[in-house]
C-alpha cells in the first residue's frame, strides 16, 4: 500500500452536513485514476462493484435498461456475463467481473420463476454475496467497513420484524457471527451486548421520523469513519472513506425529506397488515 501524501492533502474538506457538493463520486473516481497502487486501486473497485450489483439486478429483470455509469462493467460486459453463465454455468475471463457475479448467477438461474415464493429478494442474496466477500478483503479497514454496514443493517430489520410480528430469520443476510446470532437469538439485544454501537442502533430503531433515523445511522458511519483512519491521515484508508463520505453526502443532498417521511408511514401502515412485500420494499429502500 502506498502514502497519497498531495493527492490528499488536496482535497476538500467535506462535512455530513454539507449541503451541496461540487465534487462527486464520479468526480474523485477520475482523479484516482492512475494515481494508486494496483492493490489499493482493486479496493477503490470493490467499493463500485455495488453500482455493477444493482446494474446486474437491472440487467436480469428489466433487460433493456441502462447501467448506472458507475459501475465498472459495461452494457456490453453484462450482456455477456450473463449468457455465458446461462449457457454454460462457468464464469468469463474479464478481471473487472465481481468473483461472486458467477455464483450468485449460477443461483439465480436456478431458482429462476421462484421470485414469488423466496423470502428473502434476489436484491438481498446479491448484497448477501458481495458482503461475504468483501469482509474477506485483505484490508481489515474495508473489511471491518463492510461488517459494519452488514450488521447495522440486519439488526435494524430484525428490529423492525420483532416489531411487526415478522420472522426475523427470513430476512437476514450474510453469514458473519452477527448475522447468526440475530437469527437465533429472542434476546432484546441479540445477545449482540459487545457491540459498540448497538445501544446507539437501539436508539435509532426508536426514531419513528424517517429523516432523523437515517440522520443518526449515516451519524455513527462517519464517527466510525473518523475514529478509524486517525492514525492513518495519508494511506488508502483515509481515500476510501473520503469515497464513502462522498457518497452520505450525496444521498443527503439527493434526500427529499417529507417524500421520505410519507413513504415511511406508508410502508409501515403495510407491515402492520402482515405485508411481506411492504418489508421488502423498506429493506429495499433503506440498504446502504
């Protein structure tokens, strides 16, 4: 790993707060370009492989759509990726393929027509796979990141399931400790009492006002960014989490907030009905 000593000290400083950005993803992605050693630029890659995973989705489902130009692959590379598996149930020869596109393909075909009868969303599963392989990064920052951001998540929805009646099991993604702990465990906490940050998350969990929820979730990520590349000022952790500051920012300039609150109650009006599509539509909407 290498020391950005002027590429960092260059950058401007950014604040959860911000209201505006005039630098973008897309922006700080160009100026990385080149400027990165290979082993730190394929973690710089790992974080867009989520555009390349909603792209996939995109691509299965409704065929015709455009990719989000943040991903690293193609129309073209998907297309691609996509017959090949179909065909021939083996992966093609292109390093900018997620490791996990070929497997989770391989399950998808065939469970092909089963959308309807599966819990948990072919969305999930493919998160459920990028996660699991991006904790095994080599780079136990990006690694702790991606744990992180999969147990926030999950203990929120099994929070949200208790809450509504729901069985918590079938909702739950990944297969770290945590994960497994949330199915199994009734306890209030999940038996999750060493984690730092879960009385914060308890706390949130009892916000009712989307914006605010979403406000203190995005709050505890940046501490956590903060509290985690200190020591690190000039090494590629501190560019990885300026790329994940970024992109809170963004999502909060993006956020209209009464569409965010009505959308809420909606939703929440559904799961009290016994919904299971209304809970998918809520993981959906507030995955991170």
């Amino acid at each position: 790993m290498g020391k950005y000593y002027y590429l960092i000290a260059g950058l401007p400083n950014i604040e959860l707060d911000d209201s505006k950005l005039t630098y973008s993803l897309s922006d700080f992605r160009d100026e990385l370009n080149g400027n990165l050693t290979t082993a730190d630029q394929r973690l710089i890659d790992l974080f867009f492989f989520k555009f390349d995973n909603k792209n996939l989705i995109q691509q299965l489902q409704h065929p015709d759509s455009e990719p989000d130009p943040r991903g690293n692959l193609s129309y073209d590379e998907l297309t691609d990726l996509i017959t090949i598996v179909r065909e021939d149930d083996k992966a093609p020869q292109n390093s900018l393929i997620p490791p996990y596109f070929t497997p989770f393909l391989q399950t998808y075909f065939a469970g092909e027509g089963q959308e309807g009868k599966q819990v948990i969303s072919w969305e999930d599963r493919l998160a459920s796979y990028y996660y699991d392989y991006a904790m095994k990064s080599a780079n136990r920052f990006v690694a702790d990141w991606f744990e992180l951001n999969l147990n926030i998540n999950n203990i929120l929805t099994a929070i949200t399931c208790r809450k509504f009646g729901l069985d918590k099991a079938g909702y739950i993604v990944g297969n770290n400790e945590v994960a497994e702990a949330i199915r199994t465990s009734n306890a209030r906490d999940f038996g999750l009492g060493e984690l730092d940050y879960l009385p914060a998350l308890l706390r949130v969990a009892e916000e009712n006002d989307l914006y605010a929820r979403e406000r203190r979730i995005d709050q505890i990520k940046w501490e956590w960014l903060e509290e985690n590349t200190f020591f690190k000022p000039f090494d590629i952790e501190s560019i990885f989490a300026y790329l994940l500051k970024l992109e809170l920012i963004e999502r909060w300039v993006k956020l209209d907030r009464n569409a965010g609150k009505q959308t809420f109650r909606e939703l929440v009006g559904s799961m009290k009905k016994g919904s299971n599509h209304a809970l998918e539509e809520f993981k959906r909407n507030n995955k991170k």
